[in-house]
C-alpha cells in the first residue's frame, strides 16, 4: 500500500514540476521546478510543502513510516503507536546535514 501511495505522489509532484518549469523540460529546469514547488501538495502520503532541497531528494523521512499488513480488506498496524497515531498527517522532517 505505502508504494502505491508513494509512486502516485512522486508522479504527482513530477506533474506540477512540469507545469512550473513552463515548458522547459531539461533535466536543470525539473530540478529547479522540483526544489522550489509553487505551491503545497496534499498528497496521499502526507501534505508536501517542499518535497525537495537542493541538500535533500527523499521526498518522505522515518517519522512518516509505519509498518503493517493488510489482510481481509483490513488493516493491521504492527505497533500501537502507529495505530494511535493514524490519523494524523505526519510531515517531512528536515534532514540531518552530514559532514565529512
């Protein structure tokens, strides 16, 4: 389930970054448009206010995962914290800057 979510935000978040490239359709262009969106995408996953950096290129952080099954059109959380936590949209935390 979380792939299928993932992969219709991903062509989502690609989708608008065509249409703010206006028409340019070059590999720095979509970049840009990806890094600096035009606006806040409420996708299935979470509600993206900037996907993207120039630092970061993973749309999702550990806090937005959960781990779980899906058996008898139901589904069962792994650990009740998840559960609990369910309905709330858990946001993009900022990425940790790593130095060498």
């Amino acid at each position: 389930m979380m792939s299928g979510a993932q992969t219709y935000d991903s062509v989502y978040l690609l989708l608008r970054a065509v249409f703010d490239s206006k028409g340019d359709l070059s590999g720095p262009a979509l970049k840009k448009a990806l890094e600096n969106p035009s606006g806040t995408y409420r996708g299935v996953v979470t509600t993206y206010d900037r996907a993207f950096s120039p630092a970061d290129h993973d749309a999702i952080s550990g806090n937005m995962l959960w781990l779980g099954t899906w058996r008898n059109q139901e589904r069962a959380y792994f650990y009740k914290e998840d559960e609990r936590r369910a309905t709330i949209i858990r946001r993009k935390e900022a990425a940790a800057v790593v130095t060498k």
